[in-house]
C-alpha cells in the first residue's frame, strides 16, 4: 500500500478516515501490509506542519512517522522511474506535483493508494485500487 500524505494528516489532525489510517497502520506493525510513501509525500506533510503549526510540532511529527512500518522510499538519480511516472501525470493530468509521486509510486509498485484526496480522482483509472478513505 502507498500512504499518500493526506492519509497521515488525517490521522494526525483526527479528522474522518482516522481511524481506518490508524488500523492499516496497525496492520502494517505485524509486516502485511507493506506501506510505502514516496519521500516527496513525506516532505509535503513536513512542510504542511511546519508552515500550519512550528517546528517543534513538525520535527515531533517526523520523529513519529519514523517510528511507524513506512518505507519512505527516495528519488534516487541511478532510477528516475519514479521521477518520469510523476512527470508524466503532471503533464497530463492536474494534480499538485508531490500527489503526482503519490500515483507514481502505486503504479509502479502496483499497489493501492490510501488517501482522502479527491485531486486524486483523474488518475483512478491508472492505478490498481484508490482506498477512499472516508
């Protein structure tokens, strides 16, 4: 599965879809499922607190996700498939840049998307499976 940093946010600010956020992360503790976030996405929920909140909030934050079973996976430059997968999207699609790393890492990992987002409704057709988090 691929967590989409709107998936975090709502947990964090508990807002609807929580609790579902909370039982896949529980889930994920025992390793199925495997959760992936593109390091784009996590810089984006770093940033949204940041400039929502402060620092000491976003750092603490950080230091949570860090605890959670989430791979963050990285732009590596020797593998830009995940670069070119995003770019394609934002060329033919409009989504904020870093929802596009989102798509881009559960198409190429073949994995479900969680997220709340409905940004992400012009790429439904794209990825195995959205997990609409409600």
């Amino acid at each position: 599965m691929v967590l989409d940093a709107h998936a975090l946010m709502v947990l964090f600010n508990d807002e609807p879809g929580a609790d579902e956020v909370e039982k896949i992360l529980l889930k994920a503790e025992s390793g199925s499922p495997r959760l992936l976030m593109s390091v784009i996405n996590w810089g984006e929920i770093y940033y949204s607190i940041l400039r929502g909140a402060s620092q000491e909030i976003a750092d603490a934050k950080a230091h949570e996700i860090a605890g959670m079973r989430i791979e963050i996976i990285p732009v590596e430059s020797d593998d830009l498939e995940l670069v070119r997968q995003a770019g394609q999207f934002k060329a033919t699609r409009k989504m904020s840049y870093a929802d596009c790393f989102a798509a881009a890492l559960a198409k190429i990992k073949s994995a479900e998307l969680v997220t709340g987002d409905p940004e992400f409704k012009v790429v439904e057709g794209d990825l195995k499976k959205i997990r609409w988090l409600k």
